[in-house]
C-alpha cells in the first residue's frame, strides 16, 4: 500500500509549477491535499482536476505573517494534522547588479522565499513534534549552492533556506520528523517570466537551445523523497537539467 495513501499534504505556491506538479504527484498516491497560495482561481481549477482526492484549498500569501499565522490556525479540525509540509512558494525578481537592482524586489524575495517558508514552518512544525510524526520538505535551488550574476538576494534568499534546513533538522534531531531541501537547477515553469516581471521574451531565453527540467520532474524527487521508509532522510537533493552542470554552465545548440 502507498506510504502516502491518506497522510495530510500541505504544499505552499502549489497555483503554478513545480507546487502544482507536486500537487499532481502527491494525489496519484492518495494524499489528502492543502494547497495554498496567492491565486485562489488557479487553486480552485487544479482541485477541479484532481476530484478524484480530498483537496482543501485556501488563498495565503506566505510572506504576511499574521495572515499566516491566522489561516493555518484556523484550518478546519479535520485539515490540521498535517504530516508533509512542502514549502515550495517562492520567486525571483530582476537579475541586476547588487548596486543596481530595486530595493522592492529584494524585500519581494526576502519576504517569500526565508520569511514566508519561515511563518509556516513556524506554524505547522509544532503540531508534528506534538504528535510525534512529520515531514519537512524545503524547496531551495542550485542557487543555495552557488551564486551567479545579478542573482545576490535571489542566491542570498536559497542559501538561507540551506541553512535553516541544516539548522531545523539539528533541531528536530531525537523526533522522528525529516527534513530535506530538494535543491533543482533550471525548470521550466513561470518562474522566469515572474522573475522579468513579465517579460515572456527575457523569459524564453533562458531556456533557449536547452532541454530545462519539467516541474515534473521536480515533482517525482519530492515524492520519492517522502516515500523513504522512515528510518531514511535524504537531507539534500540537488536536480539538474543534463544540459546544465553548473549555475553558470549550460550547454546550448
Ligand atoms: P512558479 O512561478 O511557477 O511558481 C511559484 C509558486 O509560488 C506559485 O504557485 C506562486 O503562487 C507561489 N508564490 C509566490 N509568492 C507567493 C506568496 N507570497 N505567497 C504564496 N505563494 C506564493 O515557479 P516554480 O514552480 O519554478 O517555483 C517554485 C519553487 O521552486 C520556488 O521556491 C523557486 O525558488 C524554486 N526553484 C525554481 C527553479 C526554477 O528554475 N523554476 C529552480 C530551483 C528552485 P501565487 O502567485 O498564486 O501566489
Ligand atoms: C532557480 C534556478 O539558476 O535560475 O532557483 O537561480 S536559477
């Protein structure tokens, strides 16, 4: 029988992408799914999908804290026991020079990317040390391992969320509850066009003459993460495209 069939599900910024395709994978085993994220209509039509399986959705935006703090205390007693937080919600804005950039789109990025995986962690790990079961299941970058150009507060933001996953799994270390980052390079979903604030052209250049990672892909790595027997943590996992072999080396046709 599935590990999963059953286990209560939450994924953050499950409206797009690799949270989405996470959503996906996660049902096809029989999880009971909490997706949250800014855009309700987008949550909705993926639950429309996914009728098959229990799916709870509700509109969060992860780098409010007392919005955080309110809707996740105030799930429904049946849509509390959360036994897998995917913290996936995240974002880059720009690609400028440190001495450059908007000071709006760091705040964006600190706000999401450590502050928000933090508000929820925060709110959510509790209940899995009460109960004496969980699992934590961070989504950090290649960009947590290495820095690049124009990247210092995107690449700031994910080698924050290393550490912290480092630090909590010390923290959490004598409960059964695991805790890994799954760490990808380049997949193909909006992020990009978030990051050019919607440039669809800058967007598609980035996967120019390059086979990118599907948020699917991604998505199987989360799964068979979550599905180790539990004496097994893979405490970091990092997934790239064939065609990259480092943040700053790619191979194009
Ligand atoms: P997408 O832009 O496709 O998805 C990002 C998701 O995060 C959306 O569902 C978005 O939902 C949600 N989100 C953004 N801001 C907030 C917020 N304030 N509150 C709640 N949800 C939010 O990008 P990806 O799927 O690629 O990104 C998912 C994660 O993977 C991110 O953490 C990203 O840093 C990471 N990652 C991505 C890589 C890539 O190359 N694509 C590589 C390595 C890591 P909404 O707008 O509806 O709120
Ligand atoms: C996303 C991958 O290389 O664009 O985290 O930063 S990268």
């Amino acid at each position: 029988m599935s590990r999963l069939k059953g286990k209560l599900v939450l994924i953050t910024g499950a409206s797009s992408g690799i949270g989405a395709a996470c959503a996906r994978a996660f049902a096809e085993r029989g999880a009971r799914l909490l997706l949250c994220a800014r855009r309700l209509d987008r949550l909705e039509s993926l639950a429309e999908e996914l009728k098959e399986c229990e799916v709870h959705c509700f509109a969060l935006d992860v780098s409010r804290r007392a919005e955080v703090e309110e809707k996740l205390a105030l799930l429904p007693s049946e849509w509390r026991e959360i036994d897998i937080l995917v913290n996936n919600a995240g974002l880059s804005r720009g690609l400028d020079k440190l001495h450059e950039a908007e000071v709006e789109d760091w705040e964006e990025m600190i706000d999401t990317n450590l502050k928000g995986l933090l508000y929820v962690s925060r709110a959510i790990i509790p209940g899995m040390v009460e109960r004496g079961r969980g699992q934590v299941l961070n989504l950090g970058s290649i960009a947590g391992h290495e820095a690049y150009p124009g990247g210092s507060v995107y690449c700031a933001t994910k080698h924050a969320v290393s550490g912290l996953t480092k630090a909590l799994r010390m923290d959490l270390l004598g409960t059964p509850i695991r805790v890994s980052s799954v760490d990808p390079g380049m997949v193909e979903t909006e992020f990009s066009l978030v990051r050019f604030h919607g440039n669809e052209e800058k967007a598609a250049k980035v996967y120019q003459g390059l086979t990118p990672l599907a948020p699917e892909d991604v998505a199987e790595v989360v799964l068979f993460c979550a599905t180790r027997p539990p004496h097994v943590n893979l405490s970091e996992v990092m997934v790239l495209p064939t065609d990259q072999a480092s943040a700053l080396l790619s191979h194009r046709k």
